[in-house]
C-alpha cells in the first residue's frame, strides 16, 4: 500500500462526484497482490483512508464501506440499487447453487424467498432441537477422556450431520452423508482459492474444474432421487425438504425439482460450515478466558442440572447466547458481505457509479473501537441490553441485514446455544499448549490448521 494518502479527488463531469480516497496499488492488478498475500490486514489498514475508501483489483473498482450506517444503506435501506457482487456470480457458485436463495435475485429470489421463509419459523425449526441434542451426545460418546483432539472437523462433521438430518430426515440419511461428503471435497480446493480466479471468473477446463462438474454430477443424481421419491410417497416427513415441497405461492404454484435441488445445495453449502466455525472458534475463545469458561459452566450447570439440553432452555441460557454473539463479533465465519451498484448512487457523500462492487468487513467493524470498547477483549457480558440500544444496527452484522439477511439466522443461534450446553456440561476443553492456532480467510474464516484441545471431563 503507498504511504501517503492519496486525498478524495473533485471530478467535474456531469454527475459532479467526489471519488473516495484508496491505495493505488500495482500499475496493473492494482491491490490485488496485497489483498491476495495479507486480506485481513490489507481490509483493516484501508479503513485508515477513511470510511468509504476505493481500490481497483486489476480492472475491477471496488468500494470499502466502513461506516455502519452506509453498510446499512446497500443492505437495507436502498437494498433495492443492488444485487450480490460479481464474485458470487462466477462459475463456482453458479454450477453449484444454481438459483438458490443465496445467488437468486429479483422477483426470481423474492418468490424463492417466501416459500422458503415458513420453513425456518421458530415454531417450525423448535423441532430440531433435539436432533441438534442427539447428534452432539452420539460425537462426544466416542471421546476420551486425557485425549488431544483438533475440534474443528468435529464440529464441521456434527454441523453436517444435523443440516443433513434436518433436511432430508432420517430415511435417506446414507444419502445425506454421501451428499455432504461430495460436498465438503468440493469445496476444499475452491475454499483457498485466491480471489482473483474467483472475480476474473475462471473457466478453464483445468483438471480442477472437470473434478468440481463431475463431483456436482454426482451430487444432483442423488438430491434428484431424493426429491422423486419423496414427491412419489407424498409423505411428510417435518423435514426440511417436505417444507419446501410443500410450499404454494398465492397462486397455488411450487418449486420445481430443479429449484428445490438449488434450495437444498444452498441450504447444505450456507447451513453447516458457518455454525461449525462459530462453534469451534467459541472452543477456543472460551479456553483462552478462563473467567468466562467458569461462568459458562456455572450456567449450565444450573439451568440443566444434568438433563440434556432441549429447545426449552433457550431463553435461560443467556450466557450461553452472550458467548456464540461474541464469537461472532470477533471471528464472523462471514467476514465480510459484497454488492454491485445498479445505478449509480452517492453513498458518505462519494459517488459510486452503476456497476461497482460494493464491499463491507464484519471482520473490521465488529473490532471498531468506536462501537466496542476493547475491541480485542473476549466479552460476552458486553451484550446486556442497554449496550445493545446503543449500538448502531449495522455496527455488528454476522448474518447481513436488510432483506437478504441470512434465513438460518434462528436455526443457527439455536444449534450453537444447544451444542455448546450439550458439550460444556460434561467437557472441559482446554487448548493444547503446543499448537498455535492462525487465521484463513478463504470463503469464509477458518482456523488454518484446525483448534487442539485437550478434552477433560468435567
Ligand atoms: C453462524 C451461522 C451463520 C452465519 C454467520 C451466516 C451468515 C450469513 C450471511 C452474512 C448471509 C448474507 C449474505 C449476504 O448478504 O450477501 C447469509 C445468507 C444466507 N444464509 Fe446464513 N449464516 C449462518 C447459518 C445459516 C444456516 C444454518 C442456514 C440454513 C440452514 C443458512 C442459510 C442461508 C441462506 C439460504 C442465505 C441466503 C438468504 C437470501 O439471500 O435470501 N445460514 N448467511
């Protein structure tokens, strides 16, 4: 990045436009290399230039926004001058998630939306509590007390299993895990990828790529079946997938198969790793803070008293709640969230033409001091209520806002609360001491070599 600032510059054509500040970059791929080599660091030192900041990645100008009350305005106020950036639209997404939620725009996506929305009711998902419960007490019945274990695959392999089961529910569950293991190989290679391939949009046929379709292939052949059968048996199962198969617009329509398929590889891809993360990094956070592990226990101990945890707890494991919120502020599996303008707008007073790509780090605006006082600290007893009011809206966002904000938002709350309760009140997990845990921030924030932890028995 250059050293000097360079100051906003007055342009005078016809839209009389102040373009914000940024770095200048490489003389051709512009910031790229840097963002490439360090992306944290390089999205925390370019909020140095201010709060809307402008950096070209090879021919592409994008936009950082830094003030939450202009993350609020392309997520939600003028939501509608924006659809998902570019990046979200390159072969990758698009060959596997199809028109699903998470890619879909316009009335396509709104209609999506409502029939999915039922589905994720609070009344609807309390069901899976249970599921949630049973799978977390199946994973730690093959632990050992005194044993070194890396948490991380063990939350991803749990958080699987219960997107899997709450999905396709139990009589296809051999399926399910195929689906998800397909999945989670896929996955792999694209997840460290450098950004550049994903922005220039890549389509080589690359022995990688020819990989990826075939393992996509095999994939939609199962999701296929699973959605004929079940549409042959005219069964509810209360899963998932009845939900949706069930779902009728106003005008009496529903989802195609091709469109459920969409649905159900969104729900698999956006459902389990973001909660594993928020998971393992809660493991890790909470063995690094003594004080709040001790208050953490304390509670589950007394809200459960040795019973498994249900859906019915909830609301009494307040602490519980406080400590998945602060994981979230200080490694949001999403650490950041992209747009591309329509039209061209003024946003901070800058102008930001019809095309760019509009960008917004939860990964620095949750550790902004002006929002969070010791930003670094480990907190949970920072979220009462009164702190909450206070808090601009868009000063912390781990899953978005506006109208596409995350539609798992509740089932995922309620996953973390029920399997951090399930696991605290029988384990302890303490770090292990020689390995050291760093940061990969790939599709989403990783721990790069995975969390140790030595597993006691409380
Ligand atoms: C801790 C866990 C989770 C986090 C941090 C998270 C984060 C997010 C974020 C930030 C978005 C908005 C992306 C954007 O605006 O571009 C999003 C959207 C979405 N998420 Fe989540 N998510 C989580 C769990 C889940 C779960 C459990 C599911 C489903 C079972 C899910 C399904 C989706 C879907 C379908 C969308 C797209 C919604 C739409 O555009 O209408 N997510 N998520």
């Amino acid at each position: 990045m250059n050293n000097a600032k360079d100051l906003p510059v007055r342009q005078t054509n016809a839209v009389r436009a102040l373009v914000p500040p940024g770095p200048r970059g490489h003389p051709i791929l512009g910031v790229m290399p840097e963002f490439n080599r360090d992306t944290l660091g390089f999205i925390e030192r370019l909020q140095d230039y201010g709060d809307v900041v402008r950096a070209r990645f090879f021919y592409v100008s994008a936009y950082f926004l830094y003030d939450p009350d202009d993350i609020e305005y392309i997520l939600s106020t003028n939501a509608k001058n924006f659809v998902k950036a570019m990046s979200l639209r390159s072969n990758f997404f698009s060959r596997l998630l199809g028109n699903g939620l998470l890619t879909s725009e316009g009335e396509f996506w709104r209609r999506q939306r409502r029939l999915a929305q039922p589905a994720f009711h609070r009344q609807r998902i309390s069901a899976y509590g249970e599921v949630m419960v049973e799978f977390t007490e199946r994973m730690t019945a093959t632990w050992r007390a005194g044993e070194t274990r890396d948490i991380h695959p063990d939350m991803m392999r749990l958080t699987l299993e219960i997107v899997a089961r709450t999905l396709f529910n139990a009589d296809v569950s051999g399926d399910a895990d195929r689906v998800g293991r397909v999945l989670s190989e896929i996955v792999k290679p694209f997840a460290s990828q450098a950004t550049l391939k994903w922005i220039l949009d890549n389509r080589l046929p690359t022995p990688a790529h020819n990989r990826f379709h075939r393992s996509v292939r095999q994939i939609d052949e199962i999701v296929y079946r699973i959605i004929a059968e079940r549409r042959a048996s005219g069964r509810d199962e209360g899963d998932l997938l009845s939900m949706m198969l069930q779902a009728q617009d106003e005008d009496g329509s529903q989802m195609t198969d091709a469109q459920l398929r969409d649905e159900v590889m969104t729900l698999f891809l956006a459902g389990h790793e973001t909660t594993a993360l928020t998971l393992s990094w809660s493991w890790y956070l909470l063995g690094l803070n003594p004080a709040a592990e001790q208050k953490f226990h304390a509670e589950v101990d007394e809200v459960l008293a040795g019973r498994k945890p249900t859906f019915a707890d909830l609301p009494n494991l307040k602490y519980t709640e406080k400590i998945a919120k602060e994981s979230m502020r200080l490694y949001p599996p999403a650490f950041g969230v992209g747009r591309e303008a329509i039209a061209d707008c003024e946003i901070g007073g800058f102008h930001i033409p019809a095309k760019a790509q509009v960008f917004a780090f939860q990964w620095v605006t949750q550790r902004d001091p002006r929002y969070f006082a010791k930003p670094e600290k480990f907190d949970p007893d920072r979220w009462t209520e009164e702190f909450v009011s206070r808090l601009p809206k868009y000063a912390y966002f781990p899953f978005g806002g506006g109208p596409r904000a995350c539609i798992g938002n509740t089932f995922a709350m309620m996953e973390i609360v029920l399997v951090l309760a399930a696991i605290g009140q029988n384990f302890r997990l303490a770090l292990a001491p020689d390995h050291k845990v760093e940061l990969m921030p790939a599709m989403s924030l990783r721990p790069k070599d995975g969390i140790r932890v030595l597993v006691e028995r409380r």
